[in-house]
C-alpha cells in the first residue's frame, strides 16, 4: 500500500498482525516489546501497527524462506 499525500498508513491491531502471521496476539505485543515490530500508540492507549510495514515485513519474511 502506498501513501498518498495527506493520508495516513492505515494501523492494524494487534489480533491483526496475528492473524497474518499465524501466532497468538501476544506473541505480537512481545515482538512489539523487543523491538521486532514497529508500532505507535493510540489515544485510547492501544498499540497499532502500521499496515505497510508489516505487511512489507511479512513479504521479506516469506520471500526469504522460499530461497
């Protein structure tokens, strides 16, 4: 997904993020701890994700496995 002037990456929530990657939600909020995955926090104080990124993460991911 590309960015368009003006409009913001769209943030997935933590069961999200486990769901793609075929792990528990808080496998993703541990990665997110140790550094493994970039987030930011929601006003209400929820972590969010950035979609691009993880979805750029997760294309590495299986693309490095395939070799």
């Amino acid at each position: 997904m590309t960015q368009v002037a003006g409009q913001q990456d769209r943030g997935l929530t933590p069961a999200e993020v486990a769901r793609l990657y075929r792990v528990d939600p808080k496998t993703v909020t541990r990665w997110a701890k140790a550094g493994r995955l970039t987030f930011y926090w929601t006003l209400g104080g929820h972590r969010r994700y950035p979609e691009s990124q993880i979805l750029a993460q997760l294309a590495e991911l299986t693309h490095t496995r395939e070799e």
